[in-house]
C-alpha cells in the first residue's frame, strides 16, 4: 500500500519537531543538478551530487558518521535549501551555515577550515592551500582531501585549481566546477 | 558458529520497506480515519527505540507488533475490545503468531506480545522494550511471567 503523501509528510515533520533525528536530508534541485543536502543539530553534514542514482551509500555514509536515526525531511535542510538557493541566484557570497566535520581526519578538518576562508569569485592553488594549512609540501594530499570534501558548494573546493591556473579535477565533474567558477564571476 | 547478523539500516531505508504494509494493518484495524493518527505514532515510537536496537533482525515483526500495540491503545481509549498481535505470514522463516496462537491465546496481552517476540521471533528485550514502550525489565518480566503461567497450564 503507498503511504499517501500527506500523511507521509506529516510523519517527516513530525519526527523533525519531536528532535528525534540524528540526521535529516532532502534532494533539492540546483543549476548543477539534484543534491543531497544532510544537516544535523550541529550543522550541514553532507552535500553531495546524486548523479541520478539512489542515495542507499550516501545514507549508509551519513549513518554511520551521525547515527541511525536519518530520515528524508525537507523541512530540516530549509536554511541550507535557502542560502543554497541565494548562492545559485548570485545574491549570497558567503554562507551563514555551520557545518558539521564528525568523522573527518585532523588534517582535513584543518585544510578545510583554511579552504572556507577563499573568497568568493576568487582561487587558490592546491600548493597555496596547503601552505595556508601549515604544510606547504603537502599539495597532493590538499588534492584527496578536496576529493572528498563532504560538503562542496558551502566548502568551496572548486575554487581549488592546480599550480598552472587549470582546473584540474573536481568530484563532481569538471563541469560542474567550471559552472560555479562562472557563476561566481572568476577569471578562467 | 558466526552466524550472520542483519545490520541496522538507516531508518530512512527501513520506513521506506514498512511504512505501506503498517497502514495497511492499521487501516484494517482501525478503519481509514483513525489510522492516519495511529500510522504517525507507530513510526515515532519506533523511532525512539532506534537507536537502541542491537540487530537489524526481524524489524518488520518488530514494527507491525508496535504497529498492534498502538491500534489496541486506539481501541482501549475508545472503549472497544482488541486483540493485541498481528497477522504476520511466514515468509521471515519465523513463525507467524499464528502457530503461537494455541499456547499464548490465554495470556495477557502483554505477557503474550512479550513471550511470542522473544520465543517466536527471538527479539532482544531491547526490541521487546521498545514495542510494550516499558523499561528492559518490564519486557524480561512479562516473557518469563508469560512462560511461567504457560508452564503452569501445560503440566
């Protein structure tokens, strides 16, 4: 039997409002396609492109970091959803949101925090990164952390770019990044 | 032996695989209307226990017996009698509360609910707990109050 929509979302809102979530999430459509938005009482645990395929890992990954308790919820991820939306319609540069790094390594929590602070519409080398984390030669592992950022467009990882000016790679597809450097008025 | 335990799934994946068959119970129960509010509170009731199950085995027997247990709450707060397990078909390769039915008719519904989780489904008292919404102990009492009348009436 289908749980009628109505009822199911009462459910949604319901568990929301009790506090009863380690995790809530929902799909929110963006110019760079659908993403898995997940925040906690700490903040947004994990952004990630859903490329079209069902999110099973990414929930699996996000129990495993908050808790069990994850449940679909579009009414948890409102400040996310609008903040993300006013990044996409130009009108924020900069996100108010806190963020949640459980289940990060030291030295990606430390890389990450240098990479919140590269301004909009601006970039850095993966080698200027790393001297801003405190360890200049460590350029390759500033490019693995970036790799698995867990939380893209909010942690600005596709302003990242290699030593020549190029774009280089980015998890979400080159695309993607070109498309949110242009968005943000970078000089490519 | 290792034997191989069911894994917690979120419980996004684990409402997903309920949720239509626990209306549906509940609407036959219930009747349409009433089986809206009681649909909620099943799943919030589960929902608090979550995070204290130890195994991800037999959830569905788990969810369908809080999903009785909360129909029958339902019934008692309109006056009506109720019976308090679900029907549950075999396919889990457990025993369907049916084939419990001949021993554990007679016992209060709560001793009932409690001896059938723990002996027909072979539920942790956490889980059993979680489904009678009293303490561990409680759930421990009531399967072994359960066993000892059964065993009274037996011999």
């Amino acid at each position: 039997m289908t749980v009628p929509r109505e009822l199911d979302q009462r459910f949604r809102d319901a568990a929301v409002h009790a506090g009863l979530l380690d995790a809530a999430y929902d799909v929110i459509e963006s110019p760079v396609g659908p993403l898995l938005v997940a925040t906690t009482d700490r903040g947004v645990l994990r952004i990630s492109y859903v490329n079209g395929f069902e999110p099973e890992a990414t929930l699996e990954d996000i129990a495993r970091v908050a808790g069990k308790r994850v449940l679909r919820a579009s009414r948890a991820v409102d400040d996310a959803r609008h903040e993300l939306d006013e990044y996409f319609t130009g009108s924020r540069e900069q996100f108010d949101l806190t963020v949640d790094l459980r289940g990060q390594p030291a030295f990606g929590v430390i890389v990450l925090g240098e990479l919140a602070k590269v301004p909009y519409g601006e970039t850095a080398t993966y080698g200027e990164l790393a001297a801003r984390a405190g360890s200049p030669k460590a350029a390759r592992a500033v490019g693995m952390v970036m790799n698995r950022n867990p939380i893209p467009i909010v942690l600005p990882c596709h302003r990242i770019v290699g030593a020549s000016g190029k774009l280089v790679g980015y998890a979400g597809g080159l695309d993607r990044k070109e498309q949110l450097l242009r968005l943000e008025g970078a000089m490519l | 032996m290792m034997a191989f335990v069911a894994t917690i799934p979120p419980f996004e994946t684990f409402y997903a695989e309920h949720a239509g068959e626990v209306l549906a119970l509940l609407r036959r129960r219930l009747g349409r209307d009433r089986a809206d509010d009681a649909f909620q509170e099943t799943f919030l009731r589960a929902l608090r226990a979550y995070d204290r199950l130890r195994h991800g085995e037999h959830l569905r027997a788990w969810v369908l017996t809080i999903a009785a247990r909360v129909a029958i709450d339902a019934h008692r707060r309109a006056g009506e009698p109720a019976d308090v397990l679900p029907e549950l078909p075999t396919e889990d390769g457990r025993p369907a509360y049916e084939d419990l039915a001949f021993l554990t008719d007679t016992l209060p519904p709560t001793e009932r609910a409690a001896v059938v989780l723990r002996y027909g489904y072979d539920l942790d008292y956490d889980q059993i707990a979680a489904v009678l919404e009293s303490s561990v102990d409680a759930a421990r009492q009531a399967a072994s109050s359960g066993v000892r009348r059964l065993r009274r009436r037996i011999t």
